[in-house]
C-alpha cells in the first residue's frame, strides 16, 4: 500500500546540490490501471498502481535493460523526465522533490509518503510546500502524461 500526500512548491531549497538526485524517466503503457515504466538511473522498473489518491495499492518489479526496451515502445502519452531530489524532514520523513522537464516545464511537485493514513493526515508540511495536490487529479502523473499542453500554459499556474 502507498500511501502519499503532493505538493505544488512555493519555493524550491536552495540548496540543492547537497542532497541525492537522480534522473528519472517514465510512461505509461495504460494509465486506468496505471502500468508504467520507469528508468531511474541503471535501474527499470514496472509499476502497477491500483485507485486511490492519499492511499492506494502498488506493486513495483525490477526490469532488466531488455525487458525495459522490449516494453518501452508500448509507451502511450508523453513520456514524463523529471529530476528528482530526496530531501529529509523531521520524524524520518523525505521528501521527494521532482523537478519536470520537456512538456512539464515550470511544473515542480513533492511528494511525501507515510506508514498509515493517520500520519498522513497529521502531517504539516515545510514552509517552502505550496498547494496541496493530493487530490487533484490533474496533477497524477499518469494524468500528466497524457497532457497535451505544455505546463506552463495550464489554467492553474505554480508561482516560485
């Protein structure tokens, strides 16, 4: 079960260069259910996500460089790059900020994920979170690949 709260960004740490990133690549081979590829570094992975915003089910198993290429090209919608930094909070929490690339541009969301519903919900974010997103589904990536117009020509604009 995953279980995760999203966030626009008010303002992005300044100090990013001192926390772990990493390059990810992702699609999807369907989005309703959500089976999606993803590259991170030499890493490959498909990802089946079940329904659910705050909570949903989620099974991930490791791909080899092959596999990975062989389903790739089953890839529907754009394909979502994004840069994403691993930043410690208080009580072991991370979060995880990405930073979008190519159609994405200009849109930059953290997500933060939990052991139970409850600390979830109890959860205040830092300062430098912006909106809550959780439940807006515009902002799903699944949704997000399917976007045909550049973020930041969206109705809903992120202000930095």
């Amino acid at each position: 079960m995953e279980i995760e709260r999203k966030f626009l960004v008010k303002k992005i740490p300044g100090d990013l260069a001192r926390y772990p990133m990493k390059r990810i690549m992702q699609g999807y081979i369907s989005t309703d259910p959500a089976l999606r590829l993803r590259q991170s570094d030499d890493k490959y992975i498909f990802t089946y996500k079940g329904e659910g915003q705050l909570a949903r089910e989620e099974f991930e198993s490791s791909l080899t460089k092959a596999q990975f290429e062989k389903l790739w090209p089953l890839v529907t919608g754009n394909k979502i790059v994004k840069d994403r930094y691993c930043i410690p909070l208080e009580n072991g929490l991370v979060a995880e900020l990405d930073i979008y690339h190519q159609h994405l541009d200009g849109l930059t969301r953290v997500e933060v994920e939990f052991a139970s519903i409850d600390e979830a919900n109890a959860f205040t974010p830092p300062d430098w979170f912006g909106e809550d997103v959780t439940f807006d589904e515009q902002y799903s990536n699944s949704n997000l690949s399917k976007s045909t117009t550049p973020f930041h020509l969206a109705p809903k604009q992120l202000t930095n």
